[in-house]
C-alpha cells in the first residue's frame, strides 16, 4: 500500500516510492529507495522536500497516513469545486477557426525564439522587436480562441524542448493573464518575460543543457544561475519593463523560500513570480524531455494543487486549473456513456470520469485537432 506521510515521520527501515517533489532537486539517483538511516532523512529535509509516499509492503508503515488513493481522491474533489466555478467567457470563433492561425504563429515564435537565443549565445543584443510582433500575435490568439494555441504549444519534439519551453510557457502565461482580467498592454509585458524567462540559459554550457542525464550537484548549481543570467540580460535590454523582468527573474522562486535564486518567500514573490513558477512547472511535466516521460495535463494539474500546500500559491494554482481546465483540449478521456467520437464543446451531456494514459493507448490526441 502506498501511503503520504511528513518527512518528519521518516524512521529506517521505511521505503520511498516517490519523493513527491517535483521542480525540486533531490540528492539521489531514483526516486525509490530504503531509508538506511537519520542521515539520509536529514538530506532528503535539507533539500526542502515536504511530503513523501511510502510503500508499506516493502517499508515501515504509518498507521494513521492517508492512502494515495485517499490522497488522489480527495484533491480530485476539491478540483472539481474549483472548476465548477464561473468560467470564463465563450472564444469569440470556434477552435476550428483558430488553429490555422495558431500554426502560423507557433511557426514564427519557434523561428524567433530560436533566432533571439543563437544571438544571446553569441553575444548579440535581444532585437525586442521581433518578440513583440510575436507576442502581439499570441495575445490576439488568445482573445480569439485560447484552447487553439495551447494545443498546438503541446505538440513538441524532444530535441527542440528549449525552444517550444519559451513560446509555451509564453502562452500559458498570456492565458492565464487574460483570465487573471489584465489588460491586453499589460499581457504583452506578460508575454515577452515568459517568452524570454529562459533566456539566461544561452550563457550555460550547451553540455549542461542537452544532457540527457542527471546533472552533477556543481553542474546543477550553474544551472540554476541561469535565472540571474535571464534577470541580468533583461535589465540590459532596452525596453523590456519591470513586469517582463519580474517573471523571468521569479519563476523558480516557491513560497515556502525552497526556490532560487534569492530564496524569497509568500508575498515577497509578486503574483506574477508566482504565476509563472506554475506555468513553467505546467509545461515542463507535460513536455517529454530526454531524463523526463510526459505526465498527462490532469496529473500535473493534481500535483500542482497537491504541492500548493507547501510550494506554490493555493489561490494563483486554483484559478490556474480555472484557466486551463481539468481537462483541458488533447487530453484524452473517459467517458461514462463508454467509447465515443464527440465534440464535447458541442455535446455536453456526457460526464467524464477520468483522464486517460495516452502514451498507453497509443494515442496522440493533439494530432486529432489538425
């Protein structure tokens, strides 16, 4: 049986079957492993990890800790509640007639982004125009049909990771402003410090970045500089406001002070920080990376609402799941009428039960969209 418990309640003897971490670095090679001793469980403390699952079966058990199932169910029902509240408004044209446009515009900010880190790496300045031209288009997008670009930021291969990470977090963090109620001049600060949030990677070892496993404690350490290099570049750039630096300065902050580069804690992290530590989050565990499988958008979104005890802001994870949505277009589903070929935008009378495992259907939902 799996079960959460503190990491204050860790003894010897117990076995770890997920460290529940997440963006968290741990010091071991697997997430599974035997509890030896004390000084194993003070590494796994000092690393700022919260909360782990035990496997009673081959461990040590808790009497009183709740089950995963237990667990799973009941941020299931508080997710519920939370979608259940006022969406947002209708798109103005149907998805249909938005992606055309969508994949025109994941074309060109893939060519810019691409284009604006080849002249970070090489020394050259940001050409903020380029990027605004881009943002304008993604923020024009969004009012028009958000659910046609968030789609299309999901389809991504493996070795241009870097690249879509920029445009879609950009994306995210464009929807989730829309749906926060700022304005379109304000999304597009938005929209250019999510785009450029990772830009300080072009000053790490390209080694680092293309390494297909787990990096070194001294290698993760330059890695995580890569937030000053972004902060710095920025601060740098002529034109690009105070709102784009926050958010890329910010993104790897968490509210219980675990994050870097500074550390900073609850309100000393501005609401966009926040946000986009959720986006960032978002994108990664749903992109599959070299060292990293996919998760499904309705596990991360779990997991988020699961970690906003600890790490991220409970209220900025809700409205997320607002945003997004449980479910959100390309997730595949189950329904409780049984298999079926429907547009749920459209057909509403049927009730999901669960999301479903793609990669074990052998299925690709987003490529149904086109």
């Amino acid at each position: 049986m799996i079960k959460r418990i503190n990491t204050k309640q860790l003894k010897p003897g117990m076995f770890i079957d997920d460290m529940n971490c997440g963006w968290l670095r741990h010091p071991f090679l697997t997430n599974k492993i035997t509890i030896s001793d004390e000084e194993m469980i003070e590494r796994i403390v000092k690393h700022g990890i919260r909360e782990v699952y035990i496997d009673t079966e081959k461990g040590l058990t808790v009497t009183d800790a709740p089950t995963m199932e237990e667990v799973n169910r009941d941020i299931q029902a508080e997710m519920d509640r939370v979608a259940e509240s006022k969406p947002d408004p209708a798109p103005q044209v149907p998805i249909k007639d938005e992606l055309k446009k969508a994949r025109e515009i994941k074309k060109e900010a893939k060519k810019t982004i691409h284009n604006i880190m080849d002249d970070v790496r090489f020394g050259k300045q940001i050409e903020t125009v380029k990027v605004e031209s881009v943002v304008s288009n993604m923020v024009n997008s969004i009012f028009r049909n958000q659910d046609a670009l968030l789609s299309m930021g999901r389809l991504k291969k493996i070795d241009e990771y870097t690249y879509m990470h920029s445009m879609t977090v950009g994306v995210l963090m464009i929807a989730f402003g829309k749906h926060l109620g700022f304005d379109k001049d304000t999304l597009q600060k938005i929209g250019i410090g999510a785009m450029l949030h990772d830009i300080g990677k072009m000053n790490v070892p390209e080694e680092l970045l293309t390494s297909d496993r787990k990096l070194l404690d001294h290698e993760y350490e330059i890695m995580k500089q890569h937030v000053v290099h972004s902060r710095t570049l920025l601060e740098n750039t002529e034109g690009i406001s105070e709102t784009s630096i926050k958010i890329a300065a910010q993104h790897h902050e968490r509210i219980d002070g675990s994050g870097y580069p500074d550390g900073l804690k609850g309100e000393d992290i501005s609401s966009l920080g926040k946000a986009a530590a959720i986006a960032d989050v978002y994108d990664a565990m749903t992109s599959k990376r070299k060292y990293q499988p996919r998760y499904e958008p309705t596990e991360v979104l779990r997991k988020l609402f699961e970690w906003s005890e600890h790490f991220y802001d409970k209220q900025m994870v809700q409205q997320f799941i607002r945003c997004v949505g449980i479910y959100p277009v390309g997730t595949l589903v189950r329904l409780e009428s049984g298999p079926s070929v429907i547009d749920l935008s459209k057909d509403t009378g049927h009730r999901i039960i669960s999301h479903e495992p793609s990669e074990q259907w052998g299925i690709e939902p987003e490529l149904h969209l086109f």
